[in-house]
C-alpha cells in the first residue's frame, strides 16, 4: 500500500517547531522597539539642547521653569523667544517639542535661567546610560 501524506507527529512537530521560532521573533521584536524609543529619547535630548542654546544665544538665558514642567505636551509645545509655550509659536526655536515616545514625560527645570535639567528616563541600556538620564549645558549625563 502506498502512503502519501504527513503522519499526525510530524505535522506536530513541524507546529511545535514554527511555535517556538515566532515566539523568538516576538521577544527580538519588543527588545529592538524599547531600544527604538530610547534611543529617539537621547535624540529628543540633543535636539531640545540645541533649541535651548538657541534661545540662550539670543536671550542671554534660558527658559524659566521653577518647578519640573512637563514638555511636548499641554501648553509646553514649542520654544520660542518667551519659553515654551502653546502651538502656534511665532519665530519658533523649535516649533514642536517632542514628547516622548513611551508613557512617561521629558520634564524641564530652570529656575534662574543660567542653567536648566532636562530629564527622560530610559527603559533600557544605550551608550552606557540607563534608568534617568539628564541634559545640562553640559551635556548628557546619568543620575
């Protein structure tokens, strides 16, 4: 007699075999997404540091926020020569502050306008910085 086909053990088999790499690609996929949006943090960093130069150069200081303020969103959405301020900014620095990728915020302080901390945190490991990292006139440093 003559069989054609696949027995029910290795079409199992052959299931079990596609289940485990799929599951691999999963866990490689969502590692490379928290290093994605790390890494886009740091570039977010380096961008609103330039912005910020930018307005130190031509105001002689930097944006006042006495508290932690949370940038890239409400009414913290662009810089301009006055701060940050709502959309719509006129002879923007930067017309549209990042926010970040994740759930968390980049938060701004300046409390006499000579220096500033700009924070994100990191889910991951990038350049040697995890967790909290800072951006000073400095540059970027991690806590």
């Amino acid at each position: 007699m003559n069989k054609k086909g696949f027995t029910l053990i290795e079409l199992l088999v052959v299931i079990a075999i596609i289940g485990l790499l799929s599951t691999l690609a999963v866990v490689a996929l969502g590692s490379a997404r928290e290093k994605a949006r790390d890494s886009k943090r740091l570039s977010d960093l380096k961008q609103v540091q330039t912005a910020l130069e930018l307005h130190y150069t031509d105001n002689s200081a930097y944006p006042t926020a006495a508290s932690s303020t949370a940038i890239g969103s409400g009414s913290f959405v662009c810089l301009n020569a006055s701060g940050f301020a709502a959309t719509g900014c006129a002879d923007a620095y930067m017309g549209l502050v990042p926010s970040d990728p994740g759930t968390t915020n980049y938060t701004y302080t300046s409390a006499d306008g000579s220096t500033y901390a700009l924070t994100a945190t990191l889910e991951g490991t990038v350049s040697g910085l995890s967790g909290a990292v800072n951006a000073t006139p400095s540059g970027i440093t991690g806590s």
